[in-house]
C-alpha cells in the first residue's frame, strides 16, 4: 500500500469508522511466524495419544484438520471440551504471552468494535489492560436469556470496546466452531438469525469500513462474509474495505474480488504480522503520547455502597474476573453497582485505601479462587480477603467465595484465610469456570440482586 493509501485508512480510523477483523493468522509465536494453533492442535493430538508429525496440518488451519482427524474415534461433543482444554493448557501457561500483533491492535484506542473469529480470549484480555471490555458471544447452544447484541446505547459508555465472537468463544457455558463444519453451521445461523440476535451489531458491520486481518477463510467463507456484512451487492461500490491477505493475484478468490469486490481492495505486499506492525507504529506516531498518558485515580470518586466487590488476582485470574463481571452486567447489575479494579499492578498505599473503603462498604464479596492464585506466596489479594474476614457479619450473607478452575474442589486451596472460610465458618464454595457461573451460582447472583434491589426499594 503506498503513502495516499495509508493515509485513507489512517484518516478513516481516526473518524471511528473501521472495524477490525481478526483472524488466525495474528495468533503467532514470538517469533512473529509459527501458528498459536499449531500448539493447541499439537496438544489435543497428545491428549489423545497421538503425534501431530505424523499428519498434514496446514499451516493457521491445525484445529480443523486435528477434529477432522480424531472425529472418527472420538465424539465431536467431547472433542469440543477436549480444544477448549488444550486451548487453556496453551494460554494460561506460566511462559505463555500474548502475540504482539494482538496486543498492537488492542492499543489503537481508536478502535472500538472488534470481530474476532477464533474462540480465544486474548484480545478481550489485551484490551482490559486499558478499558472497559464487553464480549458478545455468537454460540449455536447459549438460552435465549444469555444471548446478547451491541447495546443501542453503547454511544453513551465512553471508554467502552465491544468484542464479538462470530464463532463462538471457548468457555464453559456456550460452544465455539472447532471445524469448518461448525464454521458453516454458524454462517448459516447468521443468515437464519442474525436479524433477531445480532442485528445491532451487524448493522455498524455494514456502516463501517472493514478491516480484514488474516482471517484465513475458506475461499467459500470469504465470499459469504463480504456480502452478509454488506447493505448491497458487492458489486456496489458504497463504502471501502482492506483485506490483508497474502493471496496470490491468479487465486480465484483474488479474480474475484478484481471483478466484483466494489471498494473491497486487497492487501497482499505484507503478512498479516507485518502490516498490524506498520499500522501500530502509526497510529503510535501520531497518538502514542497521548494514549500512554496514566490514569490520574487519585481524582476518581470513591465507589460506596456498591453491590458487589470482585476481588482476584491481578497478575493470574484477570479474564476470569472479567467474564464474572460480564455475568453480573448480564444479570442487570450496573457498573457502579459493581467494584472492579483492572489495574495489572499491585495497588499503591492511596488506591490500598480505596480498596479497604470499598471492601467495608459494599454488600456483597466476591473472592475468585484458583490453582494459580493460590500457587502465589505473596499478593494483595490475599490482603482484600483478610480485610472482607474481618468484616464477616453474622446476621447475614456476605461472603461468597468462587472457584474458577474447571475442577471445583474446594480442599485443594490452601491460601490465607480460605482454610478458615471452609473449615471454621462453613461457608460454601461457587463454582465459575474461568468466570462462568454455573447453573447454582447464576441463580444465587440473580437472589442476591434481587434482594438488593428490594432493600434499595424498602428504604
């Protein structure tokens, strides 16, 4: 792309009008080369006793062809758990990091829709580390109740990003495209269904300029995507799109785009790696200083009263206290009714103070607990959860301590004051894989809220 191009998409990403696209082929290692999905494949294969060299796994497309592979002997409903745990042995790996051009992309605060196609929480995780993230997940199984759209309001909550998963995402409640079959599946139910449960979101899909960014489709999924987020035929030429893509100029999907793809131009000079790379370096050149400014917390107002006080493990259990803090919104708890803390460092002595305030004044605690939390010798957390001990009241609920392994074993956790929760006080564990409430936890949350609301009605 030359000078004047970059400069059309510079200028449309600073009007807020381009929204990115993300594919397979940003999940790299450190090298900025090897596939993420190469790992996740290459463990499911040895879970199930078997060796990824001895099978083709085409490059940033390994998943699909290891289920392709095991489905004959495995089903595909225990296949589904058996990439949803391989994914999370890879990710929350104590070495793991998270691939550079995830992270440049979720820098450019300009911004603030994303569509990500693989099932992985890493983007959303990347963009918590500087806002508020909420996640829309399109599954094929998830109740009409949990089942979700791009608020109408969203304008109104500045700060605000918004991640749709079109292919479902990898956590405990919902099921996420492990194969190109499901891939259809849930292309078909955006056709079918896409005007009841996402059209919110699909039509700033069509308002917007799209930026495609190693999405990695099947050349078939590649026609059907362009038009289901188009108004009009492709070959309308009503808004501009970019698709980074290094494909050859004789594949046919290219011919095509040349014929039909109207202002869809493609980008095939640089890999997917190379360009978030160029597009980072210049959105940092123009905004970085800007957007690296720190927070001034000091003048933020003390949350009191709040309804609820998530407390976790900054350095180990951060997507996990999201998602719970996206199950509270669920439940219609506002966000000033709910003490969230995203900072990724462990809090000076001014904030400590906040903390201590709001952990004395809100009505309900909510401790997440997990293997590696519990792992750590030292961490604040471990001071919020004294502090909610010496503020047990006996008069009434209070404490409510969540596990968020997939395991719920609640003998295993060992950390400070949690042997005197289970053993002394009595108080029973929840259960919220990787943030997930269960089934009990959901309707306890749901009680809790509306007991709160009665209170707040009563008085």
């Amino acid at each position: 792309m030359d000078e004047a191009g970059w400069n059309r998409l510079m200028d449309n990403i600073g009007r807020n009008n381009v929204v990115p696209i993300i594919g397979s082929r940003l999940l790299v290692g450190a090298d900025g080369q090897s596939s993420l999905q190469a790992q996740v494949a290459a463990r499911l294969m040895k879970n199930h006793g078997k060796k990824s060299e001895e099978i083709s796994l085409p490059p940033f497309r390994e998943i699909n062809e290891a289920v392709s592979q095991l489905k004959q002997e495995v089903e595909l409903v225990d296949l589904c758990n058996d990439v949803r745990r391989a994914i999370r042995e890879v990710i929350n790996a104590k070495d793991f990091t998270i691939p550079e051009p995830i992270t440049q992309l979720a820098a450019i605060a300009d911004f603030d829709l994303f569509v990500t196609l693989t099932p992985d929480d890493l983007l959303a995780r990347s963009l918590a580390q500087r806002c508020t993230v909420n996640e829309i997940i399109h599954s094929l199984n998830l109740t009409t109740s949990d089942r979700r759209d791009l608020l109408r309001d969203r304008d109104k909550k500045p700060g605000e990003v918004n991640i749709l998963y079109l292919f479902g995402k990898a956590h405990a409640k919902s099921s996420f495209a492990i194969h190109d079959e499901d891939v259809l599946e849930y292309a078909h139910k955006v056709i079918v269904d896409g005007h009841k449960t996402l059209n919110v979101f699909l039509g700033e899909l069509r308002n917007r300029s799209l930026l495609l960014i190693g999405c990695n489709f099947p050349e078939w999924l590649s026609r059907f995507f362009l038009r289901a987020t188009n108004d009009k035929r492709l070959l309308e030429k009503y808004r501009r799109s970019w698709l980074i893509e290094q494909l050859k100029p004789e594949e046919s999907f290219t011919c095509f785009l040349n014929n039909y793809g109207g202002g869809t131009e493609v980008l095939a000079d640089r890999s997917p790696v190379e360009f978030v790379a160029e597009l980072h370096r210049r959105w940092m050149a123009e905004h970085g200083a800007f957007a690296q400014e720190p927070e001034r917390r000091v003048e933020e107002p003390i949350p009191r009263g709040t309804m609820f006080f998530i407390s976790y493990s900054r350095q180990t259990d951060r997507a996990c206290a999201e998602a719970l803090y996206q199950a509270l919104r669920n439940l219609g708890v506002t966000e000033n009714e709910v003490w969230f803390d995203r900072d990724s460092i462990e809090p000076g002595q001014d904030y400590q103070r906040r903390i201590y305030d709001g952990i004395g004044s809100c009505q309900y605690f909510l401790p997440l607990l997990s293997r590696s939390c519990n792992s750590r010798k030292e961490a604040f957390v471990f001071k919020e959860w004294e502090r909610a001990e010496g503020r047990l009241p006996m008069n009434r609920e209070f404490l409510f301590p969540i596990i968020v392994d997939t395991d719920f074993k609640p003998d295993l956790y060992t950390a400070p004051v949690i042997p005197n929760w289970r053993d002394e006080r009595k108080i029973h564990f929840a259960h919220a894989p990787d943030g997930i409430p269960d089934a009990d936890l959901e309707k306890k949350l749901k009680r809790l809220v509306q007991e709160s609301r009665w209170e707040t009605m009563s008085t």
